[in-house]
C-alpha cells in the first residue's frame, strides 16, 4: 500500500487523537490545524510506512517534533513539552531527510542579488516577523503583492540553499 | 533554465504560496482542503513542499544571521529603487503583476 492510501487511512483512524495531542501542547486552533498538516507532510515524505508496527504511537512522535520545531521558532514558549514516552512505542522515525543547510554566505549573496522590494519584504517578514498587512502598507503594495514576492523570495533562497 | 527546471521552479513557487496563504493566521477551512488536495495531485508536489519546509528548517538554524539592516532603510530603499520589479526566474524575467504566480488564488 502506498504511502498517501496508508495516511489516508491512518488520518481516518486517528485524526482527533493527533488533534488532541497536538492541543495539549499549542494555543491556537490555527496552530494546531498548521502543525496536523506538517505531520501528515512529514509523513507522506517517508520512505516506506508499511513496516510501522504501531502508527498511531508514530504519528504522535512525528507530530512531537513539528510541535518542538515550532516551538523552537516561538519567541515565547512555556506551554511545551514532554513526549510522553509511554507513546512512543516505535522509537523509529521515518527518513524524513530535512536536514538542510544555507550558508551565511550564500543567503548574503542572495540578498544582494535580489531586488530591493523583495528584500524588503523578505526581511520584514522571517526576520522581523511583520504581518502581511504591515508589509503591504509600508511598502505601498498589496496584500496579494506581498504573498507574491515572498513565495518568489523563498525561491531565491531555495536555489540559494541548493546552489 | 531547462523546462524541467522552470517546472520545478513553479512548482516549488505553489508550494511556497500555500505556505505563506495558509500562515496569515485566517486561513479557511476550504484553503486547508484545497492544499491539501494540492498536495495529493502530484508526487511533484510533495516533493516540493517537503522542499520548502527543509529550507525552513535551514533558515530557522541559530547560526544564520539576518543582515542587520533597519526596517527603516529596507523601506526606503525598496520605495525609491523599485516601484515595479522585475522578477528573474531564470526564464526571461516577468513583472509583479496580479497573474504572475500561477496557483489557484484562495
């Protein structure tokens, strides 16, 4: 059975209790449906889930290091988090193979190369963490505008990461 | 830019949009499914997602440094620099116009 047919099976079987799990340790209804989807991702990326013995216990330790990334990338973070290790039945994880590296060099050469707009609202967003309208209003464009130059940025950076 | 690789590029640019529709924190239940079906269309597709989150999983290493411009001069530069900016995918340039990013817009 191929990946997505399994997940899709799994996301039937399990979906409130990934839910809940994913509740106990974020805030926020849009958190927890963002970090659900990065689970499922995560795991439509693995190699093979047929051998898993005991995918719901998987599906919680995956969703345990998205929900421990997040809050690695939260300025504040005191609501997180223990594994709760009588789940983690299956101690292996899937290749998800996303350790990725950027040099400081190349994302300051790409920065350089880039124009002044789209630097613009690349450093606002991942850097200072303005909101979508704040960008738009200080630099005179429109909210689809910002989406636009920030989905092309993250393009620049990808060849950048790759290059 | 070979086909397969403008491709890519578009590709990876879908996967990248839904990223940024799906954080503006008021994202809908209908956006969620439709990126998801988005996702399911293609193996292409998760690859590129899966892309996109290993870039941020680079970008988010402690060890990257923001360059330390101000916002203030980041503003300026872009309002006198670039009133319209051409975008180089590699594929002869296009403009920042409201049709240049080829996804379903939610």
């Amino acid at each position: 059975m191929s990946n997505t047919s399994l997940l899709l099976e799994w996301q039937q079987r399990w979906n409130r209790s990934l839910f809940h799990f994913l509740r106990r340790r974020v805030r926020s209804t849009i958190e927890v449906q963002d970090l659900a989807q990065e689970t499922y991702l995560r795991l439509l990326g693995a190699r093979d889930l047929s051998h898993v013995r005991n995918p719901q216990a998987y599906l919680l330790q995956v969703a345990s290091h998205v929900a421990m990334e997040w809050c690695d990338r939260q300025p504040r973070c005191d609501s997180m988090m223990m594994f709760d290790d009588d789940m983690l039945v299956d101690s292996r994880l899937p290749e998800l193979e996303l350790d990725a590296r950027l040099s400081q060099q190349r994302l300051e050469e790409t920065l350089a190369s880039i124009s002044p707009m789209m630097r613009a609202v690349l450093l606002l967003r991942l850097r200072d963490e303005r909101s979508y309208q704040e960008i738009g209003a200080e630099l005179q464009i429109t909210h689809r505008q910002v989406r636009r130059y920030l989905a092309r940025g993250f393009e620049h950076l990808r060849r950048a990461m790759e290059g | 830019m070979t086909g397969a690789n403008a491709d890519m590029t578009s590709i990876f640019v879908q996967a990248a949009h839904w990223w940024v529709v799906l954080r503006e924190g008021d994202a809908s239940t209908r956006q969620n499914r439709e990126f998801m079906e988005w996702v399911k269309r293609a193996p292409e597709h998760v690859e590129a997602y899966l892309q996109f989150l290993r870039l941020q999983s680079a970008l988010a290493r402690p060890n990257l440094r923001w360059p330390a411009i101000s916002a203030e001069a980041l503003v300026s530069k872009a309002l006198t620099e670039s009133p319209v900016i051409p975008l180089d995918d590699g594929s002869g340039g296009c403009v920042v116009t409201s049709g240049d990013v080829a996804v379903s817009q939610p």
